[in-house]
C-alpha cells in the first residue's frame, strides 16, 4: 500500500495527559539492557511488582516474550536486531501515550540501536538503564543454557561473543551493577528513580 493512503488522526485522539489523570500517574518508557544474563527481566519484574504495589499502572516488554509472538519472525542480524528495537520502540511509545510506565527488557547491543529507541520514545519520557555485569559473571550464571550452547557452536550471532556489546558512555544511562549488588537492591534503586518521575503533585 502507498504511503498516500495513510492518513494518521493522531490530533483526534483523546489525548494522552487525559489519560494520566484518570491513571493517576505520568507515563515513562524505562529501557533496561544488559548482556543475556545479566538480571534485567529479575529487575524489571522486582520493579513492576513495587510500582504495583504503589497503586501505578504498568506494561513490562520483554525480549523473549515479544520474540516469541510480534517479533517471531526475526532473527540476529543487525537488520533483524534494529528491527526489532524499531518495533518495540513504537510499542513502548504506544503505551506511554495510554498513560502506562513501561519497562522495557531487551540487550539492545549498540549505542545506534538505544539512541533509535530514545527517539522513538521521546527524549523526555525515555530512561535507559544500563543492567552490568561481565561476560564472565553472565556466562556462570547461564540462566537460559545460551552461554554453555554458545560455547559449543550451538547459538549463532550470540552477544559478547560473536556480536559485540557497547556499553553507555557518559551520563547517558543509569547503571545497575547487577554483578557487585543484588537484584534486588538494584530493584529498590531503579524504582525510587522511577518513582520520582512518575508521580503526579496532587
């Protein structure tokens, strides 16, 4: 279909500050990335669980979650990994529009690819969370058996090894460090940081 046929009504849509006043909340995009391994969706889901508990609305996005039903039909190429940023990017920005905190949990391997999913979302309602820990530490905890496959030749394309991993530079990202802290100290930092952003001055 051409591009000609599109007509977006975005300046008909019930706007989304309407929605943060009924949610009692203003929305933000919290973008964790780590190397597979390295806690983020054990933060994301600590995290949600104390937002919820606080009385907010939230949506996490998970990598494996999501590749396994709107992105299934993406691979590891770094078309394929833009792509799926690119996807999820407009999902996330889908749902601060409603009004939603959303956590989003995804290794988002290169600075190109997080800057892409910052604009996306919009400068001021994007938070990127940088979840350290080594290659090392990540490889001995080898939750999913992808590190002891990789090792073997059995997982193409695998991030830290055969596709490289870019950390933040400068003050671009808050970082977690997920390898001399707990997860869940982690958590409790990452929330109170959230917390700050989302609350509405009654």
């Amino acid at each position: 279909m051409s591009q000609d046929n599109i007509h977006p009504v975005f300046d008909r849509l019930l706007g989304r500050g309407d929605k943060e006043k009924l949610l009692g909340q203003k929305s933000l995009v919290v973008w964790l990335y780590g190397l597979s391994g390295s806690g983020k969706s054990t933060v994301a889901n600590l995290v949600e669980r104390a937002l919820h508990a606080e009385g907010f609305m939230t949506q996490i996005l998970d990598g494996d979650n999501i590749r396994s039903g709107l992105n299934q039909n993406l691979g590891f190429s770094d078309e394929d990994r833009l792509e799926n940023i690119r996807r999820i990017s407009e999902v996330a920005r889908l749902f601060k529009d409603a009004g939603v905190v959303t956590i989003a949990s995804f290794i988002t391997p290169k600075r190109e690819l997080r800057e892409m999913a910052r604009e996306i979302v919009g400068e001021d309602d994007f938070l990127e969370v940088y979840v350290k820990a080594s290659f090392a530490e990540c490889a001995r905890r080898d939750v999913k058996g992808l590190y002891a496959k990789a090792a073997q030749g059995g997982v193409k394309q695998f991030t830290g090894k055969d596709s490289g991993f870019e950390e933040p530079v400068g003050d671009r990202a808050l970082v977690l460090d997920t390898e001399s802290e707990s997860a869940e100290d982690s958590a409790r930092a990452l929330s109170a940081v959230i917390l700050d952003r989302i609350r509405i001055e009654k």
